[in-house]
C-alpha cells in the first residue's frame, strides 16, 4: 500500500492494491442493477475494479455508482473512470443525501486511518453527531475509520453486502468493542481474511478484509487466515468456502478468539464460565506504574548516585521488565541487579521545597533544570517538577508487554516499578505465593491470547483494563511450590511449568480432561505463534 502523492499522516490516504480492490469488489458485486458507493475513493482503485466487475454483465450501466472523496485532486482522477464522483467529506454528504433518504446494495472501500487529534474539527463534530444519532459513543481514542464503517453499515439496504480495507484494531482495541457487538447484530455472516505478513508497503498497520451480509442463509462469522497477498490471488474466493463458520455472541469481546476452532472456542468458553475459577479482580487489584516525565534524570545506576553522594534520596524501583527474570524479585536479586551497573535507582527526594533538600539533592536538582528536564510536560504539570506522584507500594508486579506470555512477579523488597509494568495489590487473607505460582497455567495464558493486543511487532500488550478480566484458578494452588516454579522460570522451562501447574489446578482441581488441557494448549500455541510470526515478518 503505497501513500498518495501529496497525502501526509493527517490525511490517512493510501493506494489500495488492485488484487484487494478486485477480489472485494468480485465478491460484494453480484448484479448489474446493484447500487454501489464507495465513500472514500481516492484517485479510484475500487471504482476501476467496479468497471472490471461491471462488464460481465451484459445490461450494466454507468448509473447506480458514487464515489466520494474529499481532496480535489484524487477525486479528479476517479473521475476518469466514468462513475458520478462528489467532491465532499463522507460524513457531510451522509447527512444531507444518505440519512433517512437513500440506502445502498454495496458499499466498499478503504477508509482513511486518522486518529482523533489528528481529525478535522469541523468533519469530526459531524461524524461524532451522526454516530451519536444511531447509538454509538465516540471518544478521544475512535479513529476516523470507525465512523466511517459504521455509517456504511448503516447506509445498507436491507439485503446489502459491504467489503472495506479494516485495520486489524477491529478486533482487539477497546473503543471497537461497541462496533463488534453492531457489526455482529446487524450482519447474517461475517467474513473477516487476515495475513500472516502485512500487506501494504510503508506502513506497520495490520489490517483485515472485512465482508459483511446483511442477508445470507449461512450465520455467524468466519475467519480466513492467509500468508500474504499473493495467497489471495492465488486461492481466490475458493478460501472463503474453506473457513469454519462459528456462532457470534453478540457481544464486546475481542475477536481475536474466532481464530480460535468451534471445539477450542467450545473449551474456552467453558472455563469463562466456570465459577470455580477466580477473577483476578477478586484477588487484588491493579494500576500503572509510576511515570517520571524523564528517566535520564530520576533513573540512575548505583555508580552515579554514590558519586553525586545521593544515597539518602534514592528508592529502588524496576524499570525494565527484563531486570527480573523470575517470578520472586529477592533482595539478592536487586543487589546483583546494583551491581550490574543496571538503573535500578530512583530518585525521591521528598515532597519539600528545593532549600529544604540536602546540599547534593539541591545540586542534582539544579544540574536537571541546566538540562532542561523541567521544561518536560509531566515535570513542568507538577508543583514540584522534581517530585513524581506515587501511590500504594506493589505486592507484586505484572508484565505490561508479554513477548511468549504474561507473568505475576512477587516484590517483597517493596521496590518501585515504572509504567513498563503495572502493579499489583493482594486483597486481605489472599495468599500472594499461591497467586504468583497459579498465575502460569495453561488456561490464563490462553486466556491472556484473547484479552490482550498485539500490533505488528508481535508483543502482546495489556492495560490495566485487561489485566483485570485475567481469570486464574486457585484450586489447589497452596500445593503450588513458588520456589520449583521461579527456578524452573529462570531456566526458562516454561512447558515444565504448565506441566506442574496444569496437573494441579486444571486437572486434580478443575477436573479437565487430557484432551480439553491439549485444547487449551492448541489455544495458547496457535495465538502465540501468531502474534510472533507477524513479528518476524517485519
């Protein structure tokens, strides 16, 4: 997908390959009489695959078809291709000619990907307005693709089939979820076709295929899996009718899960439902890690602070995920961490005024502000540029960014932790061994495959948010060695630990069988291998 000459970040336009426009176009476009709208044409790739389409059929015209685009330029080249193109944004041509008045049979495209600041003032106060009007709850996270689908969808005729270029975000980011719960309620079947590399040149942005029925004897939705762009070519709509179909639930959930077989899904939907399994919030509760505003200033490594004679300011904290290997962070372990030269000291004056601080202190300080450091947004923000907010000290620690999958570190040297994890604070009467030692099982990493975000790099990502639908079983865990665990961790043995903790918690607690723990196994396998293939592709 190359960009558009004169198109920069705040346009979100680029070329859409002729192969995805024709194989779209082919699929959505089964008669010469259907109506047909592409609602951000650029120069015309879809439309010229609507003139290729449109030629098998002998009594095909020129009427029925409508491109908008907004830029001048692109929407005089689309005009060569011979269908009514209007020089327009989608949103203000959608107001005053499509609501209430028209509808369409097909409507296909490639919306433009503009995040919310970066979205025009005057098109996002009506585009917002409109998604308003039909139920939907924009807000600062929605990107500009997002009104656009919807208000395709809604463009429908009651019998209509709508085929776009989606982001993959559709299926795992929060503020899709209320598209996913419409785009499953208002579609008969779904079909969504994802790569295994991406696809367009020049750009990190996943995106999927997405095919919508508003009528259609089969239900549900399907998920068509291909390496590249030269396997759609190649398989054609073949690969549509090799995909299992699967129930939609109606529901926000991400979609990630309908990788996922009927008997996975099946196994998986079984356990979140099993009322014998804990939810993490009922276990403890969780928040991010403290932000500084700048870690070259407040990070230091032991050197540096025993050289600016700041021992009696500094705290320890964990900075990077990778500083703990296991899953018990012991006082020898921050000592080796010291040692290592790592930067795993912060600094923490005290709330005071700056005199109040000690002479060292006071020239530490001064040296930041020669530098600049606070003139930083989060440093300048606060009373004292030098003093970063806190809260509660973390039990324990959770991994932000997962490369192979999630863990729960325990933190009895009460170190601090910067926003690269988050933190964590066991209830009163919960046993925190019990809980670390639990968190690595089969089920709550395949789970986690389902609950956190993955880009194109690969790494599965998790908000607070997420990291409070985790679901951990507990029966059984007070068997649980955290020791034989942690060794096993650093080792890196982590199918030694399944095998430890399944054999408690899944199979001697919950009951599970061999071949529902193999499924659940398939689960974590398949998701995971996923995500790290993408990153490998880049």
């Amino acid at each position: 997908m190359k960009p558009i000459d004169g198109y920069d970040k705040l346009r979100g336009g680029y070329y859409t390959p002729a192969s995805i426009a024709d194989f779209i176009v082919s699929w959505a476009l089964r008669d010469a009489g259907d109506t047909v709208l592409e609602p951000s044409c650029g120069d015309g790739s879809f439309l010229a695959s609507i003139r290729r389409r449109r030629s098998i059929f002998p009594a095909a015209s020129d009427d029925g078809v409508t491109g908008i685009e907004l830029d001048p330029a692109e929407a005089d080249k689309a005009n060569s291709h011979g269908y009514a193109i209007v020089n327009s944004d989608f949103f203000t041509y959608y107001r005053e000619n499509i609501e209430e008045k028209t509808s369409y049979d097909v409507i296909v495209g490639n919306p433009p990907f503009i995040r919310y600041q970066n979205f025009d003032d005057q098109y996002r106060t009506i585009a917002f307005d409109l998604m308003r009007k039909h139920g939907f709850h924009p807000n600062k996270l929605t990107n500009i693709w997002l009104p656009f689908l919807l208000l395709s969808c809604e463009a429908l005729s009651s019998h209509g089939r709508i085929g776009m270029v989606i982001p993959a975000e559709l299926f795992q980011v929060n503020y899709a979820a209320e598209a996913r719960n419409y785009l499953s309620s208002h579609f008969d079947l779904l079909t969504i076709i994802t790569f295994k590399r991406l696809v367009f040149d020049d750009i990190q942005q996943e995106v999927v295929l997405l095919l919508g029925e508003k009528t259609s004897d089969h239900k549900g939705i399907r998920v068509v899996e291909l390496d590249d762009l030269d396997e759609l070519i190649r398989q054609g709509p073949e690969c549509l009718n090799r995909a299992e179909a699967k129930a939609l639930d109606h529901s926000r959930d991400k979609w990630v899960k309908y990788y996922l077989t009927n008997e996975e899904l099946q196994v998986l939907r079984m356990l979140n439902y099993d009322r014998r399994i804990s939810n993490a919030i009922d276990l403890y509760e969780i928040n991010v890690g403290l932000v500084s505003g700048e870690n070259d200033f407040f990070l230091s490594d032991w050197n540096n602070v025993v050289s600016r004679g700041l021992q009696a300011e500094m705290m320890p904290i964990i900075s990077r995920a990778e500083q703990v290997k296991g899953i018990y962070l012991s006082a020898e372990e921050y000592q080796m961490l010291r040692d290592a030269g790592k930067r795993v000291s912060i600094f923490m004056p005290g709330d005071l005024p700056k005199e109040q601080l000690s002479k060292n202190a006071q020239s530490y300080i001064s040296w930041g502000e020669q530098q600049g450091f606070n003139k930083n947004y989060k440093c300048r923000i606060r009373k004292r540029w030098y003093v970063i907010p806190t809260s509660w000290t973390a039990d324990a620690f959770l991994i932000r960014q997962a490369n192979l999958y999630p863990k729960m570190i325990l933190n009895p040297v009460g170190a601090l932790v910067t926003d690269t994890l988050h933190k964590v604070r066991f209830h009163k009467g919960i046993d925190r061994n019990a809980v670390a030692a639990a968190f690595l099982n089969t089920y709550t990493l395949a789970l986690s495959e389902t609950l956190g975000r993955s880009y194109g790099g690969g790494v599965l990502t998790f908000e607070p948010g997420e990291m409070r639908q985790m679901r951990i079983p507990m029966i059984g865990s007070e068997r649980l060695d955290i020791q034989k665990i942690d060794s096993l961790q650093r080792a890196g043995r982590y199918e030694e630990i399944l095998s430890y903790t399944d054999a408690v918690l899944l199979v001697d607690g919950l009951g599970l069988s061999s071949h529902e723990v193999a499924v659940l196994h398939s689960i974590w396998n398949k998701m995971r291998d996923r995500r790290l293939a993408r990153k490998q592709s880049i």
